[in-house]
C-alpha cells in the first residue's frame, strides 16, 4: 500500500533545525516524487533523457501544479530550477516531467538531491539519490512500498524492486498491472466497453489509412483509455496516467489477412491493427486490435478465449473497445493482448504445464 507524504519520516542533522522551522514541509501535501531516471531508460521514454515521475497520493483529490517549483543539488535559485505551469494532476494520476530541456533543464546525477516546492516555497518531497544504481539505465530510484529503493524503470505506472523480486514475479507484477483493464476478478475500474484514442502526426496517420498493405509501423504520439457512462450519453476520462498518455509513445502498424484484405478493399477504416507500447502501458506491451471480420456476434475472439480459460487452457485476455485515431472514429473491435509477451507465455502458458 503506497503511503501519503504525511507518513514520510525525515531526519534533519541539528544545524539544520532553523532551516526547518523556516521552511516546513507541507501538512496537504498529496503530490510526491515517485521515481527518479537519472541516467535515462535505455526506452525511447524521454529520448532516453533524464525523467521525474510524480504521483498524486490522493483518493479524491485533484492537484493544482501552478507555480511549483522542482530543482537539483543546486537549489531553487539555480536558473535550471523548473517552475510549473498550470497543470492538474487527477487522484491517482502519474505525471512524468522529461529532460534534456523538455520539461526540465538540470542534469540528474547518481548522488543528486531532486526537491518539490509547493508555490508559497514549501518543500513537498526531497529525495536523496544514492548513488548506488546500475550505470546502464536499467534502474531508476522509485517510491515503494513508501520507501525509496531502486527499481525496474515503471513510467506512469506502480513501480517494482528489482532487489525484491525474481524474474517470474515481476511478469507475474506486469500480468497484474492488467488485470483492472480486462476487469479480472469483478474488477469495475473500467466499462465493459472502453474508448481508445490514439494521436499521432497527420503524415503517420495518412499513410497508415491509405497503404494498409505496407503493415509498415507508425509512431503516434499519445494513447488514452476513456470509459463510456451509457447512462447520460456522456464519456468520462480514466484516471490513466497522463505520462503514459503523453510520454510514452508507441507505433500502430495494420495486421492481418482476410479481415485486412476485405475491409481495405472495401475502402473501410475499420482495418485489424497490431499496437507496440514503448514502456508497458496497463501492464501490455504489444496488442491487436481484432476487427470482427464475418463475425456477426462482435464476440468470437472474446468467446473462444474465455472458454479456453474455462477449460484450464492457455489464453490472452481480450475486452471490446472502439477506437479512434486523431478523434475521428475507426470502428469497434476485440482488444487482444499479444501472446507472444514473455510475462503472457510465463503467466498463461508455461505455468499451466
């Protein structure tokens, strides 16, 4: 269970006690420093520069970011030193701030200090990286369990030790991130039917509706599920990370035979679409979007795949969504995830034998 900011215990040496009465950390504060990539990802997350993640701790709370202010070592004079703009961060919601002058200036060290001031000037969080961490960007310095420890690189979503946990508990982690999206276990986070938009460049986008046989890959730039309230005609936004959203792309390319054939022939959009993620997104790292082709019912990748579950037998877990690429509706298909994913094969395959 991720505890508050108001749980976190901080030590102060005695020359520093004026300095605290002076400047007191926040007693509302709900916005921490959730996990820190000082030496980039190895992931196109970021360009692979530095990055911040911050996280809003609060249930119900929505978090104004204007005129926050977020520094190094150097201290909040440092002309580095970033000022927020007007930014709203949902309960729940991640947001990752990117360097290399995207977001932030200042260069992350593997000893560095990252600092959160609130706008009246009142420190938020204060991490103290360690520097101890893999030099490869295989690591990042994330909030766990409360505590600070390194971990596998988690952009927009729970983080993971890497010093906790063997290799088929973290697919079994990744296989969990998932499970409120394929509403696992009565889960009710999501509608049964979800909304996906993708944006991407006008040009990506042109050649991925009009060459559908180049099944060549495309980048878009964002990807956000949005839930569907039936009951007054109106959508509502998931609390999915935005970081996730807007941070951490991923390619569409078209995927398919006959369903890709006839729908193309047709002059249809509605073609089957093959999605990579460049960091997990919901636990996924590869998806299809099936497009019902002959399928009447809209239910027989849906159906054969619960039923293969039922029987004890390896399946991918699947949910109906309808997407939509740069907001213009594309059609109504069966999400899939990709079985060929390590943490799939070890969760829902190996395992099984």
């Amino acid at each position: 269970m991720t505890r508050s900011i108001n749980e976190r215990v901080y030590n102060f040496p005695t020359f520093a006690l004026s300095f605290f009465f002076l400047r007191v950390f926040s007693t509302n504060a709900n916005i921490v420093i959730n996990e820190i990539a000082y030496k980039g990802t190895g992931k196109s997350i970021c360009n692979n520069e530095d990055w911040i993640e911050l996280l809003n701790t609060s249930e119900d709370e929505v978090a104004s970011l204007a005129n926050f202010m977020i520094h190094d070592s150097k201290g909040e004079k440092d002309e580095d030193a970033m000022i927020f703009s007007d930014i709203a961060v949902a309960p729940g919601e991640f947001l990752v701030l990117c360097g290399g002058s995207a977001d932030f200036s200042f260069g992350i060290g593997a000893d560095d200090t990252i600092t959160l001031l609130d706008e009246t000037g009142v420190i938020l969080d204060s991490v103290n990286l360690p520097g101890t961490g893999a030099e490869d960007g295989s690591e990042t310095y994330a909030r766990i369990d409360g505590e600070y420890n390194y971990g596998a690189p988690t952009p927009g979503e729970d983080n993971v030790s890497t010093e906790k946990i063997s290799r088929e508990e973290a697919l079994e982690a990744q296989n969990n991130a998932g499970n409120d999206f394929f509403l696992v276990d009565g889960a009710t986070t999501f509608s049964k039917v979800v909304d996906i938009h993708i944006s991407m460049g006008e040009e990506n986008l042109s050649n991925l509706k009009n060459h559908p046989a180049w099944e060549k890959y495309f980048e878009f730039n964002a990807l956000s599920v949005t839930n569907i309230d039936n009951s007054n005609n109106t959508k509502e936004t998931v609390a999915v990370s935005r970081s996730v959203a807007t941070s951490s792309g991923g390619k569409i390319r078209t995927k398919g035979r006959w369903s890709k054939t006839m729908t193309a022939c047709l002059g249809l959009p509605n073609v089957p679409f093959q999605i990579k993620f460049d960091t997990p997104f919901l636990g996924m790292e590869k998806v299809y979007l099936r497009n019902h082709q002959d399928d009447y019912s809209f239910m027989r990748d849906h159906s054969s795949h619960t039923m293969l579950k039922a029987f004890g037998l390896p399946y991918a877990r699947t949910r109906p969504t309808r997407l939509f690429l740069n907001g213009s509706y594309i059609g109504f298909y069966t999400l899939m995830e990709a079985p060929t994913q390590e943490y799939v094969m070890q969760v829902r395959f190996v395992s099984m034998f």
